[in-house]
C-alpha cells in the first residue's frame, strides 16, 4: 500500500535502523518505546491488521509467532526473564498504523492489566 508507513519502512523507502531482517519479516525500534526493549515486528506484505489475516497468511503468521519473535527476544536478552507480544487490532482495540505489527516488549516487569 503506497501511503502505509510500515510499507514504506519494509520496502526502506524510509530508512530505519532494523533489529530484524528475512524475507517476509522486519523488525525496528519503536519511535514512542512503552518499556526498555520495544520493537515492532511488521510482515513486509501490506496486512491490515490480525483480523484481516487469511488461509494463505498461516504460515505467515507462524513464522512470526514461532520464529521471529522469539528470535529477537533471545538475541536482545529479554527471553529468559520473559516479555510481552501485542497486536493492537483495529481502533478500539488502540491500533494506530494499519499494518499488522507485533509490538515486543521487555527489560522490566509488565503489570496487568495494560490499560
């Protein structure tokens, strides 16, 4: 999509300093961080948000889960300790850029609920 910023950051158009880099996936630090260690991890294919996820998106969808987001935890020394994973979805659910985007968070305890 020609005017999604997340786009725009996957495909370098903007620049941005990335943690995380595949095929199918980035990973960057988010500009407002909520904790010591906040990074969004962002499809590089334009998906709206977890309620737009299709059949053709599992595996996706997985790797995210399964791969990335673990990965990054590990290599940024949050995975032992613990941290926390949101997908903001749609405006009540607070999603801001309407891209699909985990935010990873950690390096502090996370209280509940998040508000």
């Amino acid at each position: 999509m020609s005017d999604c910023i997340f786009c725009k950051i996957a495909s370098k158009e903007i620049p941005s300093p990335l943690v995380y880099e595949d095929d199918t996936v980035v990973a960057f630090p988010d500009l407002e961080p909520k904790a010591p260690v906040h990074i969004l991890v962002i499809p590089k294919k334009h998906i709206e948000s977890l309620a737009a996820l299709k059949e053709e998106d599992k595996e996706l969808a997985a790797h995210i889960l399964v791969d990335v987001i673990p990965q990054i935890a590990r290599d940024l020394g949050i995975a032992e300790k613990g941290f926390r994973t949101v997908a903001n979805t749609s405006d009540d659910g607070g999603q801001t850029v309407k891209h699909l985007h985990f935010h990873l968070l950690g390096g502090r305890f996370m209280q509940w609920p998040p508000g």
